[in-house]
C-alpha cells in the first residue's frame, strides 16, 4: 500500500511537470510560427507588372480611361480632401507637373469621396492634372494597385509601356518623386 | 489493485491538464509583454503601417440594460476624428438616445483649421432605448475614421458589432429559462460561426473555457453527439449483466475524456498548423476502416462471434485484476475515433473554435477550450452511460429514458439525419420491448433474453451508422442500395416472411414490422436502381422522370469555380452586372452539403429567390493548393460554408453561413441579404 502511494506521488509529479514542459514546449514555438506576413509582398509582386486597366468619372462627370494617357510616365495618386498628409503633397505634385509635363509627365488624382469637396479644393489649390473619383471603386482600384489597407495617400508610377514601375504607400518626398520621375522619362 | 489503476489514471488526466492550464494562465500576460517589447524594440516584426483593424481594434458590450459601451483601442501614433464616429442600431425595436464620447485633443490643421480627434483609448457610451419584447441579441453599426498622424489615412471604416444585450428583469427569466432557444435565436440573427467567434474574442481564459464547456452541453442536445450513444451503449451493453454503476461511470468518463482529448488535440494542431481538419478526417479510407470497425461490432452484438475484448485480458490478468483491466484503453480509442468521425456533424462551433484559435494563435487556449466543449457534450455521455449500470436490467425503465433523451434530440435538433431516422427505427423495434418490460417485467425479472433483443437492436444501430459513415465516400444510390440491404436483412431476421406457427403474440408484432420494414427496404432498392439517393424520397428519380423527363432538374444549377483568381473575375464580373453573389463550398464528404442539396437547394420558392443572384460553387474535394488557398482567403476550414457577396463585390461577412438550414430560414436568410 505505502509503495503504491509512492508510486502514485511520483506519477503525479512526472505528469504535472510533464504539462509544464508541454505548455512551455507548444507556447516556444508558437513564437516562431507566429510571425506577422510582410505587408509589402503584396505590392513587390506587382513591379514590372502592366497596371490593370480602369475608367472613372472625372470632376467634370465624364468617364476617363487609363488607356488615355498611354505612352506616358503615369503617376497616379490616391489622395481625399479630408486625408492632411495627401493634402500636404498636392502642391508638389503641382510644381512637378509643372517641371516634367512637356518631357510626358503625367500625375493623375484619384479622389476617394464626392465630386463637390474635390472641386472647391482643385480650384483652391489651382491642381494642373485630372481628377478622378469614386467611392467603393477607388478603394477597389487602390486594391488592385497593392493598397491592400486602403490607406492614403498611396501612390503608383507606371513607366511609359504601362507597366508598374514604383508604389508608395503614405507621403512620396519631392526628391524621392523627382529620382524615380527623371529616371523614367 | 484494478480501482487503484482506475484511480490512477484519472489523477493522471486531472494533473496534466490542471498543470497545463495553470502554467498557461500564468505565462499568458508574462509572453504577451515580452511579445510586446519584443515586438516595438524590432520594427521588422512590425509592417509600417498597421492594418485599419490593428490600428482600431473595436469591441462593443452592452453594460447595462440600456447602456452599450463600445471601445476603441488605437494605436500609438494613430488617431481617430471625433465627429466621423457613427453609430446605429439594426431593428426597429431599439433606438440609441445619446452618445457619450471622451472629449478628445484639438488638432491644428493648416488647412481645414482645428479638429478633434482622439489618441490611445476611446470609450463611447451609447444610451439605447428598448422595447420590452426586444431581442436578447443586437447589431451594432459603427463607422468610424482615422489617420496615422501625418502620414497616412485610412478610408472610412464600418464595423457591423454583434451585441448581447442584458436583459430587463422581467425577461431575464424568460431567456435564462430556455438556453437553447436563446443560442437558436443568436443563430438566426447572425451566422453562427460569428456568435462563437464573437463570443470567444473579449473573454478570458477561464471564461472562455466555461463558455465553451456550455456549448458542448448545448451540443449534447443536438443530433451531433447522438452516434455516440450506441457507440458508449453498445460497449457497456458488451460489458454483460454484472456491470456495476460505478464501472460504467469509469467507462462513460474514459470515452468522454479520450473524445474531448481528441478535439483537444485537433484544436491544438489547427491553432499550430494551417490544416484542413475535416478533409483529413473525411479521408475515405478512414471512414471506410471506421465503418468496418462498425460492421465487426454489429456482428459480434448479433452473436456471430463472442467479441471478449476483455476475455484475452482476462486470461492474463486473471481471477484478481477482475474483469475489467483491458477494456478501458478500448473504450478510450472508440472515443477519440468517435470524436474524428462525428466532428464534423458539428462543423459550426468548431470552425467558430478554429477560427478563434487561429485568430489568436493560441495553440494551448484553442486545444483547452475544445477539451471543455468536448466534455460539456460528453457530460449526457456520462449520464446514460452511468444509469445504464444501474437501469439495464430493468429494461422497460431504460428504454424510457433514451427515449425522453430522443425527444429532446428531436425537439433541439435542424439536422435530419440518417442516424436519427434509424434510431427512430431502434424505438419502433422497441415498443414491445417497453411494453413487455414494463408490464410484464416481474414475470421475466432477470432473464438474458431481453438484454440478447437490446444487444441485436444496437447490433442494428451499429450497422445503420456504419453505413451513415459511408454515404459520405459512396456514390448516393450504392449508398442507398446499403440501406435498402440493412432494411431487408433485418426484417427477415425479425420473422417477416417467416410462416411457421407463431409462438406468442409479441412475435405477431415482430413479425408485423418487420414486413413493414421489408417493404421499405424493397422501395429503397428500386430508388437505388433508379438512380435515387434519398432515402426519404426513394422513389423521387423515378417519378421527375415520369413527369419532367428531368431527373436533376431539382437542385441549382451553380457555376463551378476554381482557386482565387476563378472566383475574383466572376466577381468583377458581378459587379459589372450589379448582381448579388453567392459562393457554396462543397466536397463529396460533406455531408451538410448534401442535406442542404436535397432540401433548400431543391425548393422552387429559393430557385426563385436565387434567380437574380449568380451562384457559384467551389468544390473543395480535391483540396489542392487552389482549393486551400481559396479556403483560407475567407478563414475557412472547409465546407460546409455558403458566402454571399454584396454588389460591391465585397463579402457580407455577418451573412456567412456554416453549418445547416431549414429551407425556410434559408429563405429568410437569403432575403435579408439580398433586401439590403
């Protein structure tokens, strides 16, 4: 009887250090299994791949391809009014286009809101590119360009054949632009 | 020194899993801080920019009767506009009166001027207003919008939050009173998958695993867990007479324990690995060696061979260790193969688990919390089991307590299952039984001759869920040909064309019967032979092909897509079209899938309902890297699963449905998606 209850204490004992270690054991290589998928695979995968193809309305209600400004650098920049870092970048976007445009610049807008807010703030700013906007189909479109998040601004170079050149996710510097911009065109 | 085993063993059992859970509990806030640390001193471990759910992570409960708290966590660096928030309630029976939000800090902008915004933690309190019949559940819609501060902005965010409202005094007593109806009412207002998720998101360790613990009871009530009654009776019956309340107790909580043991484990290796559990555990060689382990025990309970798994146990233990020794290490591995097989009958809490699990990366939580569920289902298990010891000789009384426990079933159950229709079967087999033994029950007190007619019923039941098993991996109408076969071959074994001289009157009724079911069996035979795979409507080939010259005219017609990229340009397809979209996964094994073809799929008022929405069907059979790559695009697990996409394109996930509906709450369910 007493070396039965010895026996018992013991297998006890193994058995709850035995959970210890199988706890510890599964809680270790959780860590190494649980890494967080890179947010920039997304967008990687799409360099040098042709942009996909899309229309929208412009500020002025008329519906615009992309297939427009073919042969052309295309810088497109998802920016809203009520979006400040993509507010701050317009008027760089303005100068630039100013600079580039007569060696094929092209920066295009697209706004993620309504028509009526994106015109007072063109006219105010005095932008020197189309607008487009849209809704759901914005953030699709954005979607399709590797803005898995939704987040803006988010910018897209395309080269002259249409293919992805450059992404950019939050504020694009004016240096940054220039670099990518002149090498291009 | 056989008690002393048994002991043993359960102390074993209690201290590895205490220990386990005790270490995790303890480490869990320790390996969250360091993860913490960990996670800000590396910014590789961290993306640039979080997503819009990391940067806002959202929760809502209800606090008081008619107080709704909901609560922003936003990350360091990240702010929310304060005037952007928005919040409604669905239904008509619930209106919010106020909201109360934390004043916020002034952000000075160059352009648009000042605006509030908040930083860190936003606790809203909403006042709702309420109807007193209100229901126990509601649907919180919050939008809400937020930057990281000066670099990037996220689009507006909607969140549908699903709410548990606390009660009134008056109706609490009526939710608390009726526990499942409250879950069945949770069903229908939002998936069910989303309920248990939801469920499980805020809650602790303890809580969860107690919450869980409650759902495997609610389990118990469904057909799900009903298979294994036979399974655990058929062991105990094979016990023989000399069973003691207390042996059947060990042998119930031993099938019990390896069962929730075994989605323990599954719970662990979905949290660890990215499987697909059901498809795995479908696999048709597993289900065919079940149905064969099924097939030898039927037999054995029908006195062809003397199935003594104890007996070889016996010779070596002999006379001391008593009669028990070896059977429980058997009853531990029917267990856990009851527990793989019969999974899937309750795909709905488990992918809800598995989801949970896998959204928390918590392989040790995810494996307590299924070992709780399957205890909690086991607990009935335990109860019958148990009685039995003590009720079987009284065969009458016995009879009448599975037969209350089938009522229920019935009452609970949305499942028809070919199990059930059998045990239904077993009870018709059994009211002479009943009758007998409660009538005449002093005149055969303990003869072997009712246990023998209980034995061959189980021995019939047995063979039913075998084939039950085998439907899933054989074409319908062989299936059916099984079933007509069980039909025929027990009726004859019930006397039914036997025409010697009857020996009482019971075996009149015997006989009776089994002629009925002879009958039945001959009608599944020509369904079978006519190309028919229900076993309800044997004969529903033959007819539509008298009538329509159609035999599959009946289910809907879906389009079949392949991997991601098959399902993305139907979409975009769709939404060129502004169409509703709804995706159903199916595979051969899936046996929901199946039910849901024969009935809802085959309504004429769904094909109509249906008929401006593009149906899409991924069959996931094969489960190759396209079919797992869809699969986990939507965090699933594997069908049955039916998704509906809005005209957006976009999945309406509160609509997601995984498990089994009538064709009427299919109808109504389809309807509010396609109503918004």
């Amino acid at each position: 009887m007493k070396r039965g209850t010895l026996i018992t204490a013991v297998v006890i004992a193994t058995c709850f250090f035995a959970g210890i270690f199988i706890s510890e054991y599964i809680r270790s290589k959780k860590q190494v299994v649980d890494f967080p998928p890179a947010l920039q695979t997304n967008t990687q995968d799409l360099m040098g791949k042709p942009s996909p193809g899309f229309s929208l309305m412009d500020i002025s209600g008329q519906p615009r391809n992309v297939s427009e400004w073919q042969g052309k650098v295309l810088v497109i920049n998802f920016w809203a009014t009520w979006c400040p870092p993509c507010r701050e970048e317009i008027p760089h976007f303005i100068d630039l286009q100013d600079k580039y445009g007569h060696q094929g610049l092209q920066f295009l807008g697209i706004a993620l809101e309504d028509v009526d807010n994106v015109v007072s703030f063109a006219n105010e700013l005095g932008i020197n590119y189309p607008l487009l906007v849209g809704e759901q189909e914005v953030i699709k479109l954005a979607g399709k360009f590797g803005n898995r998040i939704g987040g803006l601004p988010y910018t897209v170079i395309l080269d002259r054949s249409g293919n992805i050149n450059f992404i950019k996710t939050g504020p694009l510097s004016v240096s940054e632009a220039e670099r990518v911009i002149t090498s291009l065109l | 020194m056989n008690m002393a085993v048994l002991r043993l063993l359960a102390l074993v059992l209690a201290v590895t899993t205490s220990a386990t859970f005790f270490s995790i509990a303890s480490a869990n806030t320790f390996s969250d801080g360091i993860d913490n640390i960990f996670g800000k001193l590396t910014g590789a471990k961290h993306p640039e920019f979080l997503d819009p759910e990391e940067a806002f992570i959202v929760s809502a409960k209800a606090v008081s009767e008619n107080v709704i708290k909901v609560q922003w966590q936003i990350a360091d660096g990240y702010y929310l506009y304060k005037d952007k928030f928005q919040f409604s309630l669905q239904g008509n029976d619930l209106t919010i009166t106020n909201v109360k939000l934390p004043e916020g800090k002034l952000k000075n902008d160059p352009d648009f001027g000042s605006v509030w915004v908040n930083y860190h933690d936003v606790d809203a309190l909403l006042t709702i207003q309420r109807k007193e019949d209100a229901a126990s559940t509601a649907e919180l819609l919050v939008n809400y919008q937020g930057c990281k501060e000066d670099v990037l902005c996220y689009p507006p965010i909607s969140k549908t939050l699903p709410i548990n409202l606390i009660a009134s005094a008056v109706a609490e007593t009526t939710t608390g009173a009726d526990g499942s109806a409250a879950l069945k009412s949770k069903t229908r207002q939002f998936s069910e998958q989303d309920v248990i998720t939801e469920h499980l998101s805020d809650d602790s360790v303890l809580k969860n695993i107690l919450i869980f613990f409650g759902f495997g009871l609610l389990l118990a009530l469904t057909p799900c867990v009903f298979p294994m009654i036979p399974i655990l009776s058929g062991i105990i019956i094979g016990q023989g007479s000399n069973m003691t309340s207390l042996r059947s107790f060990y042998i119930s909580l031993t099938y019990v324990i390896a069962m929730a043991s075994t989605y323990a484990v599954l719970g662990v290796i979905a949290g660890s690995f990215e499987l697909n559990l059901q498809a795995a555990s479908q696999n048709g060689w597993v289900i065919t060696a079940f149905s064969a382990v099924f097939v030898f025990l039927a037999f054995s309970m029908f006195g062809f061979y003397e199935l003594q798994l104890p007996s070889s146990w016996h010779s070596k233990h002999s006379h001391a260790s008593g009669k028990l020794g070896g059977t429980l290490p058997g009853v531990a591995v029917m267990g856990v193969l009851s527990a793989i097989i019969v999974g899937p009958c309750i795909a709905p809490p488990l992918a809800g688990a598995l989801l949970y699990i896998s959204q928390t990366s918590d392989a040790v939580l995810g494996g307590m919390v299924l070992f709780a569920m399957g205890m909690g289902m086991g607990v009935p298990l335990i109860v019958i089991g148990t009685s039995e010891g003590k009720l079987l000789p009284k065969t009458g009384v016995w009879m009448e307590s599975i037969k209350h426990i089938f009522g229920v079933i019935s009452q609970t159950s949305d499942a028809v299952l070919g199990g059930m229709v059998l045990f239904a079967m077993g009870m018709g087999m059994g009211v002479p039984l009943i009758v007998i033994g409660t009538s005449e029950g002093k005149l055969l007190p303990k003869t072997g001759v009712w246990m023998e007619s209980i034995k061959h019923i189980f021995g019939v039941l047995m063979l039913g869920v075998a084939v039950w098993f085998m439907e899933r991996v054989l074409p319908g109408a062989l299936a059916l040909a099984l079933w007509s076969l069980l039909f025929i071959v027990t009726a004859i074994y019930m006397g039914a064309l036997d025409r010697s001289e009857r020996q009482s009157r019971w075996q009149g009724l015997w006989r009776g019967l089994g002629l009925a079911m002879l009958a039945y069996g001959l009608i599944l035979m020509v369904g079978a032979a006519s190309g028919g795979n229900n076993m309800f409507k044997p004969l529903q080939g033959l007819l539509n092909k008298d009538q329509a010259g159609d035999v599959r005219s009946s289910t809907l017609s879906f389009q079949t897509i392949k991997g991601v990229d098959g399902l993305q340009s139907v979409l975009d397809q769709a939404v060129n079209e502004d169409k509703y979209v709804m995706l159903d996964f199916y595979a051969d094994w899936c046996i929901t899938c199946k039910e849901m073809e024969h009935e809802a799929f085959s309504d004429s008022r769904v094909h109509q309902m249906l008929s401006n929405v593009i149906l899409l069907q991924a069959d996931v059979t094969e489960n190759d890297e396209l079919d797992k790559a869809l699969l986990k695009k939507f965090s699933l697990y594997g069908p049955p699963a039916i998704l509906f996409f809005n005209k957006e394109g976009v999945e309406e996930k509160s609509h997601r449905l995984v498990g089994f509906l009538k064709t009427e709450d299919f109808l109504k369910h389809v309807n509010e998606v396609i109503s918004e």
